[in-house]
C-alpha cells in the first residue's frame, strides 16, 4: 500500500502541531511557576553582593557543604569542577528574590570574570538558609547541587527548581553578570 506524498506531508504537519501544543511534564521548569519578586530586605539578608552571602556567618560552612569536593579546585580536592565553584562568584551579579512554586528564594549569580558567557553559577537560598539549591555551568551539561541543613532533606526535584528561578530571572533580563 503506497500513500500519496501530499497525504503524508499532511499527516506529519498534523503529528508536529500536536507535539506543539502538548503540556509540559509536571516535574519539568516550565511546569513551575517562577517569578522574579520586587526587592525587599530579604533580597539582601545574606549580604549585597555575591562575596558578602558567600562569606555570611550563617552560610560560610553551608555553601561549601553544598559544592562538596567541586567546592576547591580540583587539583586539590578530587572534585570535578577544574577550577573549583569558588571561582564561579569571582563576578557576582544583583542579588534578588524569585519565587518557585509559591516558595521564596534568595538568588545570587556569579561568573569566572575571564568566561561569563559560558562559565557560571545560580544559588538559590530559601528562607532560613535552608535549602541551598544551585547549578553550575562548566560545559555543555550543567552540574546541579542541593543542600538540606537542620535535618532538612534538599528537594527531590531540585534542578527542575533552579531552572524554573533561571527561567524567571532570564525573562526580566540578562541573569548573569
């Protein structure tokens, strides 16, 4: 059985709409709704740059405990990140507040100042520091990390959360440095 050219054209176009129109999968980001919230004091509860939430007395030990080994350059820790997550805050971006599905987070961005363009970070703080969420960009896959504290287990679905923040923080604007 042959089927004429234009019957097939037709079929394939009706196959791509409906592709199109299909709803995202629940655990997706673009499932989350994710917002960039107007500033307030709880934007800058952890300092106003970059560097001064990294050196925060409530998040000195936190924020290398969510990095693990990629914390510290690799040559001196066994982690995978060549020149350790530290130096992805070498440039830090605003500090602002997004909300991911109805959940408020601290959102501090940063770059390694000679590579912004493809070298960067995302750290999301929830409220009271906990959880720590971020992904790392070093290469064409980014690296995602969660920290839960005070017997508080990180999300499951914590990448989905950081890229739902980066999806509101880019559709505001440029959300790297």
């Amino acid at each position: 059985m042959r089927l004429p050219l234009s019957q097939c054209l037709s079929a394939l176009v009706v196959l791509c709409a409906t592709a199109c129109i299909t709803a995202p999968a629940p655990d997706s980001s673009a499932a989350l709704p994710a917002q960039v919230l107007p500033a307030d004091a709880r934007a800058l509860a952890y300092g106003r740059t970059a560097s001064e939430v990294i050196q925060n007395a409530e998040l000195r030990d936190k924020i290398p405990g969510l990095f693990g080994a990629d914390w510290m350059p690799a040559a001196q820790s066994r982690g995978q990140v060549a020149q350790g997550a530290t130096a992805f805050f070498e440039k830090g971006g605003p500090v602002r507040m997004v909300s991911v599905g109805g959940k408020n987070y601290v959102a501090v961005t940063g770059c390694v100042a000679s590579a912004c363009p493809t070298r960067r970070v995302l750290l999301l703080i929830g409220e009271g520091a906990v959880p720590l969420l971020a992904r790392l960009d070093d290469g064409p896959v980014p690296s995602y990390y969660a920290y839960g504290g005070g017997g508080v287990a990180p999300p499951a679905n914590a990448p989905t959360i950081v890229d739902a923040g980066l999806r509101a923080l880019q559709e505001v604007g440029g959300a790297y440095p």
